[in-house]
C-alpha cells in the first residue's frame, strides 16, 4: 500500500459576523502592520470596511493593495512583495477570491524567501512565508486552507504553483457568510461548480486516501444540495454558509489528495485565455467524469448517490452515467456558460489545448489514463455538448 499524508494546520473561524475577529486575529500572530490584498471592487465595498474597522479597533496599522486581477500574475505578486518589503508589515491579509487569497500566500512567501515568484514554482521553500490571514468573499477555490498558490506566468502563458505543505499553510481561515451575501449568481455559480470539482476529483483521483474520501463525499453533499439556491437567493445567511464548508472542506480534501484532468484543461486554457478558472472547470466537469468513469465505476455511482441521484434499479455502471447528467443538469440550471460560447476558444486550437493538457502534471493523477487524443475526445464533446 503507498503512503499517504495529511496536512493540516490552518485556524478556521466561521460563522455570521466572524470578520469581525480579523483584528484579535491578527494580534495572536504578533502582527502590528498588515498588507491587505484584494481587488479594487472589494476595496471600495463595505466588506472592506468591515475588515478595517476590526484592524482599528485593534490599533493594527494596514496598507492596501487593490490591483488584484482574476488569474494573478508572477509579476503583480513581485510587486506585492517589494510593497510589504518596503512598508515593512508583519502579516498579509488576502481578501477575495482565489486570486487574492493566492496572491497572498505568494506574497508572503517572497517576502522571506526572496527571488522573484518565478523561481518557487514546485521548489520547496526555505523560509515558512509570513503569517497569512485568508478571508474568503466567494465559496469556490477553497484556497483559505491549501498551501498553494496558482499564479499565471505570462511569458510561457503557463498556470505555475508555489506549493508547499509545510511553509505555505495560511495561518487563519475566517469564513463568513455575510461577506458572500451580494456575490453575483453568476460568481456565485462559477466558485460553486469549482468547488463541486475539488470535492469529485479529489474523491477519484489516482492519489485519493480515506480522510480526503470522507472530506470529498460531505463537500459533494452540501453542495449540491446549496448551490442552486445560493445562486437564485444569494441572501440566505444559511446557504451562503453551507456552501463555504463545503468549498473549504473541499479544500482541504483536493489539496491532501490531488486533483485531476479537469484542472489540467482549465488551467490550460486559464493560463492561455485568462479564461476563469471557476467557469473552466465547471464547463469540463461533466465531460472528464464521463471520460473517467471505466477507470472506478463504483467510485464515481458513489459520487452520483452523493450528488443526490436516486439508485434504484441502476446498474453501478448506469449510477455513474446518471452523476454526470446531474452535474450538466445543476450546471444548465445556475447557467455556466456553454464552451462553444466561449467565442475567443476557437476550434483550430484546440489539438493544441489537448496537448498542452496532456502535458500538464495533474494528468498523471486522473482516475484514467489520458493523453491528448483523450482530452481532444473531451474537448469536442464539450464544443458539441454531447
């Protein structure tokens, strides 16, 4: 039997109004300047004066960066980094979505390892990265409680990753839903699939183990029972909440397990379109599982159970197929975009999006084998939507 491992070591505060708590937070870690990363709408939003205000009340003095861009580049988290060098802060806030929170970590990490982000793509860290406040305003990338970081390297148009489980764990999760309440449904639909993506692929993949199962199947649960309503009624403080778990929960499973070709294709085309990862891997979702299906068959009618999808008189083989019409059934109905919409993605590349792909080191922990004439065979299905 291969070795497994599970790390996890990130404080998790959740509930209504546990932002709050951002100042008391900060103090435990010794801080007295923090950098708070984000993008100009949140910086302009009452969450950020929710955020501020808790920092005041605890004498934290904090500089602001709101430059962040969906699909962070090396470049801006250089920037961040020679900003939180020269102003001197203790701790970094990442305030958003998996961007700015992913920023945030590489930020950190720079700031005491040095370099520039390029140089700590799959490199073990040095030094552990400076204490990291995740504040989570979307239920999607889980990014709160993994320890990595997933920048866009614009000169090879390549997705890298500062990754490590050790150095580069956030040192405090605060998941509150009231931040969650005014996320457009069509962000709100987008990080939801994303997480449901964490959780099935986690739970399949090559590298799955017990605790990450267990974490998976709560994550697929909560989930597909939520995210339907988050997104027709995103002012329900109960199933903004419930679909935070789950998208941490997922998390937490995906980043000790693995995932698999699902993100390989959405970091493909995210790192050559600036195609939204949330919206990249909701669109190929269905399609991947589908593909997998022969590898694990049981595995994936578990997943269909989980996702609701009633067993009786199904065949294990006939339960899995019914999952992946459940997954494209809650995708029409939060309305993910269709690729063939994708107007920018034309189908003359799209042989070289199969091997770009296919070359993506997330493949080799798919549940099946896959090469580029496997992710053509997706992509096609998908184009068509067969």
């Amino acid at each position: 039997m291969d070795m497994r491992e599970f790390f996890h070591a990130t404080k998790v505060v959740s509930g209504a109004g546990s932002v709050k708590n951002v100042g008391q937070e900060t103090l435990a870690l010794g801080g007295k300047k923090v950098l708070i990363i984000t993008d100009g709408f949140l910086a302009a939003s009452p969450i950020m004066e929710k955020v501020t205000a808790s920092l005041k009340e605890s004498s934290i003095e904090y500089i602001v960066y709101d430059q962040v861009r969906p699909n962070p580049r090396t470049t801006d988290c250089d920037t961040t980094a020679e900003m939180a060098k020269a102003e001197g802060v203790d701790v970094i806030i990442g305030l958003g979505g998996g961007s700015s929170m992913d920023q945030a970590k590489a930020t950190a990490a720079l700031v005491t390892n040095g370099g520039k982000c390029v140089d700590w793509d799959y490199v073990e860290l040095k030094e552990y990265m400076l204490p990291v406040i995740c504040i989570p305003t979307t239920s999607g990338t889980g990014s709160e409680v993994t320890f990595v970081a997933v920048i866009t390297d614009e000169e090879r148009k390549y997705k890298m990753s500062v990754f490590d489980p050790i150095k580069l764990r956030p040192s405090v999760a605060i998941a509150d839903p009231e931040l969650l309440t005014s996320l457009p449904p069509s962000l709100t639909a987008s990080t939801g699939i994303d997480a449901l993506t964490h959780a099935i692929e986690a739970y399949t993949c090559k590298v799955s183990q017990p605790i990450t199962d267990a974490l998976a199947l709560y994550a697929i649960d909560v989930i597909s029972k939520n995210i339907v309503q988050a997104v027709e009624d995103g002012s329900n403080l109960e199933v903004r909440y419930n679909m935070l778990m789950g998208s941490l929960i997922a998390g937490m499973a995906f980043i000790n397990s693995n995932v698999g070709a699902v993100h390989a294709i959405s970091e493909t085309v995210g790192g050559w379109y600036d195609t939204p990862h949330g919206v990249g891997n909701s669109i190929f979702l269905p399609y991947i599982m589908e593909y997998n299906i022969p590898a694990n068959p049981e595995k994936f009618a578990t997943v269909a159970r989980y996702l609701g999808v009633d067993p009786e008189g199904k065949t294990t083989e006939e339960l899995a197929l019914a999952g992946v019409e459940k997954v494209k059934e809650l995708n029409a109905k939060v309305k993910i975009p269709k690729l063939i919409e994708l107007d920018y993605i034309k189908e003359e590349n799209f042989r070289a999006i199969a091997e770009r792909s296919a070359e993506n080191a997330l493949s080799q922990d798919n549940a099946r084998d896959i090469d580029a004439d496997g992710y053509m065979s997706v992509i096609l299905k998908a184009y068509r939507g067969n």
